[in-house]
C-alpha cells in the first residue's frame, strides 16, 4: 500500500509553539526514545505519549513544514556502518568560515560541523573547527581527512575515533528543566563500534530506511513507499530492516528538533552547545565512560583519544541547555560523581558551540564514487590500504 493513500495531510490549525502541552508530549517520544525499527511509529507515539495517532502525525507534520522540526528520519549506528570520527581543524582563523561552509555545503561525510570556543587559551583551543566524518567501507578516513585538509587549506587536525560509546541520543524536550546530576540508578551501557558488511539487498534496504521524510510522507503508512523505493515487499522490506536492527545497526526513528536557529513560533530549543573533556587514567576510560554516561543530561558520550595537543583527555560528552550557567552545573555534578567514585581526572576543559550545522553523513560507497568523481579524485587512491583496512 503506497503511503499516499492514508492520513492525507489535514487543513487543521496545529499550534507550533513547543510549550504546547500536545507538542511537548509528542516530542518526549519521539525525539529520541523509539530505538530500533518500528513498524508504526506513529502509533507507538501515540501509545506511549497517550495523544491520539492522528494528532500525533498531524502535528510531526505540520513542526516539520514549518522547521521546527528539521528532520524526521531512522537513525543508524553508522560507527558499525563505516569508519567514522571525530575531527578537530586548526584553521587561520581568516579562512575559517570558508572552511567551514566547505565541510558542510561540499562534503556530503562530513556530519556534525561545529565552530568551537574556551573560556581561554587552553589546550588545544587553537582547534576551532570541529566536525564528524565517515567514509564508506573500504576507503580511507584518513586519505579524505588528508583531501579537506588541502582544499581549506588547515594547519594540522586531529582525528579522534570513537573506541567505544556509552550515549547516543538527542532528546532535546525531555531534557529541559533536569536538575543537574539527574542520572540512572545504574552505569550506561557501553557498544564498541565494530563494522559489518551488507549484502546488496540489505544496502538497498537501508538506503530507503535512512532518507528523511518530507511533510507529505509523514503518514501512518510509513514505509509502503520505501519498500517500492527499495524493489522489495512491504513485508520483505520489514524484515530486512528488523534484521540490521538485531545486528546493532539501526538507531532510532526519530524526529530531530531545531536546535540551532530559532523554530518559527520564534523560540529556541536551545542556546549553547557544550563538548566535555575530561582526562582518566589509562585503563579506566570505560569506567569513566559508563559513570559520565550515566547523567541524563548529556546527548552524547565516548571515549576518543585526544592526543598530547588535548592534554590526552580520553572521554567526551556533550549537552546542551537555553541557561550557561546551568550547563556548567550539570557538569560540575558529574565531576563531582567522577571524584566520589575516586576516579581521577588529570584534566578537564569544556568546548563552547558556536556556528554549527548539521546533516546525516552520507555512508553509501555508490555516493562516494560519485563525489569523487565530482571533486576529480582517483576513486582508486582513496581506497583504505590493505595495512589499514585490518586494523
């Protein structure tokens, strides 16, 4: 069944303001809680938000054509789908908002790109520009790192990958108002990235799966569409995706708020974006890792080795909040939670969010053969080494 012919879009008023009562119900659910692939995801929202199923579309739709929402769509674990990673960008700061609007307008693997600020001149502060990058399996991150190098024309970069992860969510709604050192009764849970290969089929799948929905495809039939896009059956497209979930590939179905400009009832999700660093003992960053994870606060956190130019901090996170002064509280409560554990930590700073955008990266190996092609890159030579790829 083609999704066009369910739910057609309403004429209704729909209030667009997040204080709304019905909107901050729906976005509790749907921002960030539905892991997994799911069926209905409508009508999950709808039964775990107790708003009706069709007020829950007709307001995702109506938040998504006015911006509020910047995208609805299922996420992936795209550390299992491709080799990814933090990167940090030293760039004159004359060629910086050059560098930036490269990464973002011209690389499509280029995700999260952020302008980031310290309080002071610290350590590795000289690294303004920061971005997450993912090449497709079988190239090398660290020839395309090397190629955005040379075309914004930086001083040095660090790479960062993720060794593991213990946070993966951005729940912007269900967040505001916590209380600072507001956490779970027990450690996160911790996922090492690991990536597997697909088949063909299983490609085709999440290339349909993956594609952000536009106002008019939000519908209670959802994926009828993606399986015609995907060549397969509705029931054969479910079942794939149900599969890639199983094998710790699949996110969330989420609807992802704006949280950079501000949405169109004229508020704002949020205001500052802040990056924790924090520096432990080697061998106790899974330790530390599954303790700072545990803050509920925190949308992300991993454990990346920063290097000498970080002062060797090894964990990360990252919050975000409308007050600065109440996110510095949140982080002082999980500082504070470190030492009461005896954790040590030789060394913390926080990276302040300024000019940022952001996009899914692109993780399919037929993209990167185009966008090769489009920048007159030898698709050969940017293949990882045979060294590289066993690592």
């Amino acid at each position: 069944m083609s999704g066009a012919t369910t739910s057609q879009p309403s004429h209704s008023f729909v209030p667009l303001s997040l204080d709304d009562p019905v909107n901050t119900a729906i976005l509790a659910i749907s921002e960030d809680t539905l892991e997994g692939f799911q069926r209905d995801p409508f009508g999950e929202i709808a039964a775990r938000s107790g708003v009706p199923v069709k007020t829950v579309i007709e307001g995702i739709r109506a938040l998504l054509a006015a911006g509020t929402i910047r995208r609805v769509r299922q996420t992936l674990l795209s550390t299992n789908l491709a080799d990814g990673a933090l990167v940090a960008w030293q760039v004159p700061n004359e060629r910086l908002q050059e560098a930036f609007d490269f990464m973002f307008q011209r690389d499509p693997f280029s995700g999260h790109v952020v302008i980031r600020t310290t309080h002071s001149e610290t350590a590795g502060s000289k690294y303004r520009l920061w971005t997450t990058v993912k090449v497709p399996q079988g190239f090398s991150l660290q020839k395309h790192c090397d190629f955005l190098a040379s075309k914004v024309c930086v001083d040095a970069y660090r790479i960062m990958s993720a060794k593991a992860l213990f946070v993966l969510g951005v729940g912007h709604t269900r967040r505001r108002g916590m209380e600072p050192g507001s956490k779970s009764d027990k450690p996160a849970e911790v996922m090492y990235p690991n990536v597997v290969e697909l088949s063909e089929l299983e490609w085709r799948v999440l290339t349909a799966l993956k594609r952000e929905f536009t106002p008019d495809e939000i519908v209670r039939d959802l994926w009828g569409d993606r399986a015609q896009q995907a060549a397969v059956s509705l029931d054969e497209f479910c079942r794939v995706a149900e599969s890639l979930h199983q094998r710790k590939l699949l996110g969330r179905f989420s609807t992802f708020l704006e949280h950079v400009k501000e949405t169109a009832s004229g508020e704002r999700v949020t205001r500052y974006n802040a990056l924790f660093h924090w520096a432990v003992p080697a061998g106790r960053e899974v330790e530390a890792g599954l303790e700072v994870g545990r803050h509920h606060i925190l949308t992300h956190c991993y454990w990346r080795e920063a290097g000498p130019e970080f002062n060797n901090v090894n964990v990360m996170g990252v919050a975000h909040g409308t007050d600065k002064s109440l996110v510095l509280a949140h982080k002082a409560a999980i500082d504070a939670h470190l030492a009461s554990l005896g954790i040590p930590v030789a060394y913390t700073n926080v990276f302040w969010g300024g000019r940022s955008e952001i996009k899914p990266s692109e993780i399919s190996p037929l993209a990167y053969e185009s966008w090769c092609e489009e920048m007159g890159l030898a698709l050969e030579g940017m293949r990882a080494s045979e060294t590289a790829a066993a690592t």
